[in-house]
C-alpha cells in the first residue's frame, strides 16, 4: 500500500482492473482516501487499494535519460538528465534499486535513499527543480 502523503497529482499508480490486469493510471486528484482519474470505475479508488509502479531503465530512457558512454569514460549504469543549461540529474542503477548521485568533481557521490518506484523519481525531480516534467 502506498501511504497519500508518499504520492501527488501526476504521479504514476497501478490497480488491479476488474479482470485482475494491473492497470496504470495517474493520479488526478487525491482526497479524503481516495486517489481520482477520470479513466478510473467511479473516477477515483481507495488508496489501499493502488500500488506503486517499480521504477525500470524504461522509465529512465522514457523521461530522457542518457545512459553513460564507456567511449567517454563513462558509467554506462550511471543515467543523466540534463534539465537546464548547466544542470543535471545523475541516477546510477543498482539493479534492484536506483541511487541519486550528485556530481563531485569528475566522481559521482551517494545522495539520499535510493529510489525503488517511479513516483518517487517523479517527486524527487519537482522537489529539486519545481518542473512537472516527469510526470506527463
């Protein structure tokens, strides 16, 4: 179960459909319990009853990340996101989780928990830098 202060409108969610298909929808609204979307049986869900999407590489590359180019010298499980002319988001991919880097130099230091599901990307992102990019 996912916890109404963990998600915000934008975020990407699952249920289980009548037919027992996880089935992903974003978070429209949120209120007394419930999460709402439009596309949703009676446009909202009990919280209990949604689950947060596991965060893959697929997402990553969705959203325009770049993995590193090992030509360059680069991690090649180091993923970058270059948000504005001079900054950027650097996510390093651990397998079963994926850890925020920040850039130190030439070298890349462990910042914060490491991420397992995609609404917590999406959330880190507009609290670093106030863009809803992520969550279109």
């Amino acid at each position: 179960m996912i916890e109404a202060t963990d998600i915000r409108i934008g975020n990407l969610l699952w249920y289980y459909d009548y037919h027992m298909v996880e089935t992903v929808f974003r978070v429209e609204g949120i209120h007394e319990g419930y999460v709402y979307n439009s596309g949703l049986p009676r446009s909202r869900l009990r919280l209990e009853k949604t689950n947060p999407l596991k965060l893959e590489v697929q997402h990553l590359f969705q959203f325009g990340f770049l993995a590193g180019d090992p030509d360059y010298g680069e991690d090649p499980d180091v993923y970058t996101y270059k948000y504005n002319r001079s900054d950027s988001i650097y996510i390093r991919d651990d397998g079963d989780k994926f850890q925020p880097l920040a850039a130190n130099g030439k070298a890349f230091v462990p910042y914060g928990r490491p991420l397992v599901h995609l609404h917590q990307l999406q959330n880190l992102f507009y609290d670093l830098t106030r863009d809803d990019v992520f969550m279109q």
